[in-house]
C-alpha cells in the first residue's frame, strides 16, 4: 500500500452551508488515514482534524445550495488490492447562524 495519497472529492450539496460548517468524510476500513495530513477547501488551505477514520474540515465561508464543493485530504493510504471497497460517507453539518 502507498502512503500520503492526497484524494479530492467533489460533491453538489443541497442545502447551504455557514460559516464554520463541518464537513465529515467517513473513510472505508480498506483505505488508511494518516492523521496530520493537510485539508483544502475549494483549492484553498483550510481548518480540518482527522482521527480514526474521520477526516472533518470546516468550511471557511458560506456557501449556496446547489454549489459543487471540492475537498481534499493529503495523507491517505491507497488499500492493497484494486478490487472495489466500500464507499467513502460524505456529510455536512450547517453551524449555527
């Protein structure tokens, strides 16, 4: 297995976000998660923690439903076959106004 494989994911949400939303992505057993690995928000650095298989990363301004979002975290661990895993869980949770 590679370590320190940055994955980017790109998702439309339906509702908008404020500011210092939380978005959680929840990483398949196969995949590793390094922790210390560096969060981007729209191609921007941004605020994010990972531990276990949670990487969280704020969301640094507001944002529209409907808007495509680009993340990424640097420090994954590809898993050691190419066969299908499970599917990564993208969620997002609004800050309170």
């Amino acid at each position: 297995a590679t370590g320190n494989v940055l994955y980017r994911f790109s998702v439309t949400i339906s509702n908008g976000l404020n500011n210092n939303s939380k978005i959680v992505i929840t990483v398949p057993a196969s995949v590793g998660l390094v922790t210390g690995g560096i969060c981007t928000y729209q191609s921007n650095p941004t605020s994010c923690s990972a531990s276990s298989n949670i990487v969280n990363i704020t969301v640094p301004s507001s944002i529209g439903a409907g808007t495509t979002i680009s993340v990424t975290y640097s420090t994954f661990t590809n898993p050691s076959t190419t066969q299908p895993s499970n599917s990564f869980l993208i969620s997002t949770f609004n800050a309170a106004n």
